[in-house]
C-alpha cells in the first residue's frame, strides 16, 4: 500500500476520534431495544439516512480474546447478520488492517460492499480497548453488481468491568448508499446491528483465549490477569 494512502489513513484515525468519542458518550441516544442481554441506542445522524447506532452488551473473556475474535476476518460471516463476504486486503500493520466486505441485501436490492480501514488502540490508564473503523471506498474500483457504501464511521469499545466481564458496545454512523427506505432502513438500522450483537454474546470465544497482543495489557484482579 503506498505510504501516503496509509499516512491518510492515520490522519483520518486521529481526525475522528474526537467525534467518535462524542458519539459514543453522548448522551442523547435513545433506547429501542432491550432484548436477551442486548441494548440497541440511535440517534440522527447528520451523513446518512440511517440513524447512528450503539449497541451494548456485555461477555465472559479476557481483552485478547475479544481482540483476536474481532480481528479474524475470516469468521465474519459466521455472526455478523447479513455479511455475506469478509477479506481482508491489506494488513498494514499489527493494529492496522483494511477488509473488503459485502452485505447480503434481500432481492431486489443490490448487494452492499465496504472497503473498511481499522486500527485498534488501548487506553493505558483506563485500559479500555477500541477498535475504530473507516470506510475508504475510492480503495478498490466498483463492482457494477454492487452498490459501494460511501460511508462510515464506527469503532468497537471493550470495557473491562471486573471478574473476567467485558462490555462490548458497536457504534456506528452507516451510510449504506442506494435508496434506503421502509423495511431496508429498519433492516441496516435495527435488525442488522442487533442480530449481530446478539451472535456475539452467543459466540465461543474460548478457541481465541490464550491469544497474545503486544498492544493489549489485561486487567489485574488480586494480582491475576482476567480471563475467561
């Protein structure tokens, strides 16, 4: 990947992440869904027709593991609802990747592609975990077969909450592209991120326990790293 793309790329991260985090800890969201240990959140967002969406729930397992669950692309499809494709293209660094994604819309909508920049960092004193991601859609050229989604800006926060429990919480300001209205818009605003949190929290985490990140640092209770 040529250098300037990949310094654009870090400008964006650091560009954003004042609004990202003011997304997420605003507090104007308003409950929609409460459901089997999911909460879902929205409020209007100012780039699409979708509304910004927070979706909440909390998991049994250390901060690697989840970083290791969320970074193996090629799992995806398994719980992320409607994702019907995930490669990544690029590993730009241990913390940095871009993925090439497709959503399966239901006939006769045109599918949905992504090309997606992350990065993950931790808070060293808080040690909160965020995995931020941007859509680069001028990465890859077109497929005519598709509608590319022009934007997004979203990031997975992991809060360590004690006793080997981690808030997971997915926020998301999603613009799919197309016509997005009736039952699509209540598809990519409620269904999606909603079934998608809810394969997480019912996801076995344990093959990704024992995974090692040198950027990551477990909480400690009584001396002993929180696992699963």
């Amino acid at each position: 990947m040529p250098l300037h793309k990949i310094n654009r790329f870090k400008a964006l991260v650091a560009s954003s992440a004042l609004l990202l985090s003011s997304v997420a800890l605003a507090s104007d969201w308003q409950l929609d869904m409460d459901e089997n240990g999911v909460q879902l959140y929205t409020k209007a967002s100012q780039s699409s027709p979708l509304k910004q969406v927070k979706v909440v729930t909390s998991v049994k397992g250390s901060l690697s593991s989840l970083v290791s669950f969320l970074s193996d692309h090629s799992a995806f499809p398994e719980w992320m609802d409607k994702v019907a494709k995930a490669e990544q293209l690029k590993e730009i660094s241990d913390k940095e990747s871009i993925t090439y994604t497709v959503v399966d819309a239901p006939w006769p909508e045109r599918d949905r592609d992504a090309i997606l920049y992350s990065r993950w960092e931790q808070n060293p004193e808080t040690l909160v975990v965020t995995k931020k991601v941007f859509a680069e859609p001028q990465y890859l050229n077109k497929d005519d077969s598709m509608i590319r989604s022009p934007h997004m800006e979203a990031e997975w926060v992991l809060t360590p909450k004690g006793n080997g429990v981690v808030e997971v919480a997915y926020v998301s300001d999603y613009n799919p592209g197309g016509d997005i209205q009736g039952w699509l818009l209540d598809m990519f605003t409620y269904e999606m991120p909603f079934n998608t949190m809810k394969n997480l929290r019912a996801s076995a985490l344990g093959k990704y326990e024992g995974a090692k990140f040198a950027f990551i640092k477990e909480p400690v209770s009584s001396g002993v790293a929180m696992t699963q």
